[in-house]
C-alpha cells in the first residue's frame, strides 16, 4: 500500500511560470540572456528596500513579526484604512489562496472570473476540487456583465484581476462600480490589483474607497511588480475586518518573513524608484508599440508593464525567441494561441526584443 494523494491533485496542471534566466543558459549554452517573461521591474528592487533587506539580514536568527505591525501602521494611514483591515502574506498569490482556502472550498462551492486572466485563480481552485466558472473578454476587456451575470447561489468569491494579466486591459471606475452593484452580497469580490501602480489613476476604480459602503470587497496589492521586490514574496490584501480577520485566522503564523517585510517598508517610502519605473515603462511601451505599428503587427493597448502582442503561432515564437536568449511568455496556456506576453525591459532590451522580433516573424 502506497499513501494515496488525492486524484484532484494528481490531475493539476501545475503552473508554468516564466522561465529563469539561469535555466535558459544552461540548457542553451548561452553566456548572456534577457527575461522580458514574468512582469518583474528591470530596474531591480527598490535601493532603499534593498538596504533595508540588507540589514535586516543580521536579524534572521529571530522569528519575524507575525503581524507586519511596522508595515501596517506605515500602509494604513497612506490608504485611509485601519491597520485592522490590512493582511499581509507571501506574495499575493498566498492571498489568492487564502480567500479560496477560508471562502469557497467545500464541495458545491464556485468561483468565477473573467478569462483570460491570472491562471492561479484555477489551478487554486482545482486544487480544492471547487467548480470554476471562465467568462469572456468583450474588446480584449473583462466583460462585466457576463461575469455578473455568471453569479449563482453557490458563487463564493469573483476574482476580478484589474488591470488583467495576460491582457493588461483595465476595467474602469465606471464600469466596475456599476458591476459592483450587481454583486449579492453572498459573493466576496476580490480585485486583484498586482499592476495598480501602473494604472492611469484617472480613469482606474479607487478601489479602497468602496469599502466604506461594501463589506464583500477584497483588494490584493503586491510588492513584487512596481517595488522591485518578487524574490521576496510580500503582498497585502485590504478589506473589512471582518474578511481580513478569517485570513489571518487562516494563513500561518509566520507567513513574511522578516527580510521581506524589512524591504517592503522602506520600498514604499521609495518615491524617486517607483517614479523612475514609471516613467521607464511609459518610454518601453511607446518604443515598443511605436514599432509595432511601423512592423504592421497587432497588441493589445497596455495599463500595466508587459505588452500582448499578436505574432501568430505562440509556442513557435517563443522558441524562436529563446533560442535568441530572449525569454518571452508563449501565451498558448492562456488560450490566445496567437500572441505572446512580453514585459518592458530596459531600453536596450526594448531595442534588442523588437529587432528580434522582426528578425523572427519575417523569416518565417
Ligand atoms: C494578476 C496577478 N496577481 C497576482 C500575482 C502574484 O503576485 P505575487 O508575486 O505578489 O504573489 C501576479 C504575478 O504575476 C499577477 O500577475
């Protein structure tokens, strides 16, 4: 007799993240390799963070705080919340985890978000052996109204990724406000905000603000995209106490570790690192779509650091770029088996991926 896992987790897919640039040169042999593939800031972290992880090296031999005091009652006041209403995990993604883990995983439960988008809200779900329930893009945009109206008695939580990962489209106050109104209470919404540093403010949902009148509003943020800090794993939901309150009931006890939470800190205090980002990814994006144009090739506008862009054949392309030592993301897995993802790099990677591209798609 063997320990017999459960099927539901035999038959997971597991996640397949970008692929590490050390993994790349080993297994093609090459000394130099660009990753334009995971969203990740290629300026690197935030310095005053990464000084800040620096020192608290010296402390590891110490449990970290388990209730990120320093990190909430910095957050809090910025937000306009309570510290009460702040829970911090290892990356968003454990936050992810967490709603599904404390809201929807008994049998019959549902979950439902529009598709394509941030595939862990599946593969978590799976793992549960809940049901999940894919809605469609209307003008490569979440379509609101069909995630509404996917709503059922048994829906438990509605992730809406804004702005969403692959597409980077975002949905607008107006729109989301009217969507939350369609919303039962029964059904916790969870906005998934990895890229709101990116987001035009304007036109973006003020997301925090709708606390006040909603009880079942969950927002996720993370320090992994604009702060520079994904290594670390560190992100933070923003809720009512009484949503927060089960997750802390459900996340272990020492789920930041100190280094993480020590960066995170003083990382968003970094004004001059998230301002140089910004306008870093602005110029990416321009260069980046200004030749598209000129190249005749089809994308997606963007709200966020990375591009989906029409190349035809996903897998072949990304091959063909990896062979290059440019690793992209192939967009197959997602369902948008012509395009590929690409992250804004630097200037010079900027210059290096489209050259490539044009290389690559009119050999073809
Ligand atoms: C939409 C979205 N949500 C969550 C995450 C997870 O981020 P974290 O590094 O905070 O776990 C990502 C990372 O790529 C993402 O794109």
């Amino acid at each position: 007799m063997k320990p017999k896992p459960k099927e539901r987790i035999v038959l997971l897919r597991p996640y397949s993240p970008g692929k590490p640039i050390e993994e790349v040169k080993r297994e093609l042999g090459l000394k130099s390799v660009i990753k334009m593939a995971s969203n990740e800031n290629p300026l690197g972290p935030s310095p005053l963070g990464l000084r800040a992880a620096e020192n608290a090296l010296k402390k590891i031999n110490l449990y970290p705080d388990g209730g990120s005091y320093y990190l909430k009652n910095k957050i809090a006041p910025e937000l306009g919340v309570k510290p009460e209403n702040l829970c911090f995990a290892n990356g968003s993604n454990e936050l992810i985890l967490l709603s599904i883990h404390a809201f929807a995983s008994d049998p019959g439960d549902e979950i439902a978000y529009g598709f394509p988008s941030f595939l862990i809200y599946r593969l978590i779900a799976q793992s549960y052996g809940i049901k999940v329930i894919e809605t469609g893009l209307k003008n490569f945009t979440i379509d609101l109204e069909k995630l509404a109206g996917a709503v059922t008695e048994n829906t438990r939580i509605i992730f809406l990724c804004n702005p969403n990962n692959p597409v980077g489209t975002m949905n607008t106050a107006d729109e989301v406000e009217t969507f939350l109104k369609r919303i039962p209470p029964h059904v916790l919404v969870v906005m998934d905000e990895a890229y709101y540093e990116y987001a035009d403010k304007k036109i973006f949902p003020d997301s925090v603000s709708y606390l006040k009148d909603k009880k079942n509003l969950l927002i996720l943020r993370t320090f992994s995209k604009m702060y520079g800090l994904a290594g670390l794993r560190i992100g933070y939901a923003i809720g009512d106490e009484s949503i927060i309150s089960v997750l802390d009931k459900s996340r272990q006890p020492f789920n930041v570790n100190s280094v993480a939470q020590a960066a995170a800190l003083a990382a968003f205090d970094d004004k001059q690192h998230v301002e140089r980002s910004l306008k870093e990814n602005k110029n990416g994006i321009a260069f980046i779509m200004g030749r598209l144009k000129q190249m005749n090739i089809e994308y997606v506008s963007t709200s966020t650091n990375f591009l989906l862009i029409k190349t035809g054949n996903s897998k072949k392309i990304f091959d063909r770029f990896l062979q290059k030592g440019i690793i992209v993301r192939p967009m197959d897995a997602y369902g948008l088996r012509q395009y590929i993802r690409v992250t804004i790099g630097l200037p010079e990677h900027n210059e290096i991926f489209v050259e490539e591209l044009k290389n690559i798609l009119f050999s073809l």
